[in-house]
C-alpha cells in the first residue's frame, strides 16, 4: 500500500480525502491512499492515485518511510510519501469502489490543519492516525 501527504503548493493546502470505510461503517479523513499493482514501482502508484482520486498531477513525490499496517496479524506494509501538486485539480478518475469519495483542502499550516481534523472529528468522522504520522516526518524531515 501507499499512501501520501499531498500539498499544494501554489495553493498552501494540504489535500486530503474523505470516503466511507463500510467496515467501520464511518465517513474516514485520510491522506491519499492506494494499492500498488505489479506493474507499477510505488513511486508511479501513488502518483496515480493521486491523479484518480484528486484530480491533481503530483510534480514531485518523496520517500518518507515504511511502516506494517498491524504488526503481527498482516504482513501488509504501508510506504508513506510526501508529494506536492500546483494549480487547480482535473477531474478525478474514481474506481466504482471510490464513488462519494470527497477532496477536502485545509490550510498547509499545522494550526489550521489541527483545526480542520478537529472539526471532522466532532462531525463523527474518523481521522485516520496515518495523517499525523506522515505531517510528523515531513516536517522533521525539513
């Protein structure tokens, strides 16, 4: 799986989305997220995904780190990348599994963006901790 921090620079907004996890049976803010197929280096997935779910053509993705996505009940890993878009989104490109799938741009500030999670959250929304691991290490990282 990969899974990236999206920013807009020309912008200054963090992308973000929002989808309907059935399992959880919740509405879950997350950062831009998918499967990486064989024919594709995880670099080039998420660029895509990137481009079907926001609309948006990454100009830049950076490594950030690797992380299991449970330790010890799946062998299934996520790579965290940070990656930065200009301008104004295309139109998406959603699988039929991505339909509701809602793009949300916050502020790139940690304050507001503090803010905007806060405000899903008492909305009843779940905020998936990915977003703040992902922040944590792009900004350590410069």
């Amino acid at each position: 799986m990969v899974w990236a921090l999206v920013e807009n620079v020309s912008r200054q907004t963090f992308v973000l989305d929002e989808q309907f996890r059935p399992l959880m049976n919740a509405q879950v803010i997350e950062c831009v997220a998918g499967l990486v197929d064989v024919w594709y280096s995880p670099e080039d997935a998420i660029a895509k995904e990137i481009l079907e779910e926001t609309g948006y053509i990454a100009w830049k993705v950076d490594y950030l780190f690797q992380w299991p996505k449970s330790a010890g009940i799946t062998t299934e890993q996520t790579l965290d990348y940070y990656a930065q878009v200009t301008g104004q989104p295309g139109e998406q490109q959603l699988e039929a599994s991505e339909a509701g799938l809602i793009v949300h741009e916050t502020p790139n500030t940690l304050p507001e963006l503090k803010k905007f999670l806060e405000t899903q959250e008492n909305s009843w929304k779940m905020i998936s901790p990915g977003i703040w691991s992902v922040i944590w290490k792009a900004i350590a990282d410069g």
